[in-house]
C-alpha cells in the first residue's frame, strides 16, 4: 500500500505521531511522502503498532497538520463537543473525501454577520460552500471555515498528485509549479 494511502486512513482513525527528528537537520534526506530529496526535519509513525518511523519535510509536516486539525473539529462537532451542525460536518467531511465540494465567495456587501452553517455562530461569512455537484443549497461558512476546509483540499489534492506520480523527486517549489496546470483543469 502506498505510503500516502496508509498517511490518509492513519489521519481518519486518528492514529499517527509526529516528532521532530533530533540532532542535526541540515542536510537533505530523502522524504518519505514525495520521494524526494530536501530538509526533512520531523519524522511519522503512522500507527501505534508499526514500529518505523518516516522522514518528512516541513511542508507535508504543515499539510499533514492542518488536516489533523481539521479532523479533530470534525470529531468534536460529530460528538456534540463543539456547537455546530453535525450532519453537515460529516456531509462535509465526505465531500472533501470525494473531491466533489465547491467554495465560493459571497458576491455583493458582506460587511454584516450571518450564521456560519458550520460553527452555528454569527459570523462575517464571506464565502458559502455547496456540498455536492446535485446539491442546489448553499450553506454560509466563515472565513476561518474556508480556510480549515482549503487546508484539507490542498492536502487531498497533494496526497492524490503523490499517488498519481505527479509529485514526485521534485523541490517543493518546482513541486508547486508542476501542480498549477493541474489544478486549473479541475
């Protein structure tokens, strides 16, 4: 199983470590998620049971991060934790799995709260997200929402383009580069 695959289902089960690789860092190593040779300076374990640990550069360190985050705001709402809509988290958590979720901004004057449709709380809500392609509702989101869903694309979208071979023994930057055309076809 691809290293990526095993990445995603470890963050869904909630069930990886990241620690920062002690002594010195300066020189490149291979990173394990994009087979490419760069600074990695934390190291994964992707179960509790697995016994090796993974070099990863900062940047997947970020990526991968922010989805935890992500996932564990989803946890907290589907358990009633946080105050939110639950259904449409876990609809949404789907929808950024599938690769079928549209973010918009709100056209015209946005300067006055709503109800974010996420956090139930009034909010400036400057974007609103439609869950599916058939779906006809849109559902108000604030910007901190937009930004925590982006975060988790971006990664699904990088974590797809490793499984592809489209990432591959390439800098983080001619990385980036590489995945624009790409990402303007979607």
């Amino acid at each position: 199983m691809h290293l990526a695959t095993r990445l995603l289902e470890c963050v869904e089960k909630n069930c990886l470590t990241i620690e920062p690789i002690p002594g010195d860092n300066s020189y490149p190593r291979k990173c394990s998620l994009t087979e490419s040779h760069k600074l990695c300076n934390y190291k994964i374990r992707l179960d509790t049971e697995d016994t090796e640990w993974y070099s990863i550069s900062q940047l997947c360190r970020n990526r991968i991060a922010a989805v935890c985050d992500f996932y564990t705001y989803i946890r907290y709402i589907q358990q009633g934790l946080v105050k939110s809509e639950a259904e449409l988290a876990t609809r949404l958590l789907e929808c950024v799995e599938r690769n079928c979720l549209t973010i918009e901004p709100i056209p015209g004057d946005n300067s006055y709260p709503r109800k974010c449709s996420l956090t139930e709380s009034h909010k400036l809500c400057n974007y609103k997200i439609r869950l599916d392609t058939e779906d006809t509702e849109w559902y108000s989101i604030s910007q901190l929402c937009r930004n925590r869903i982006a975060a988790v694309c971006d990664f699904y979208t990088y974590i797809r383009y490793i499984q592809q071979g489209l990432v591959k023994s390439e800098g983080t930057l001619a990385a980036s580069i590489c995945t624009i055309p790409l990402k303007l076809r979607n």
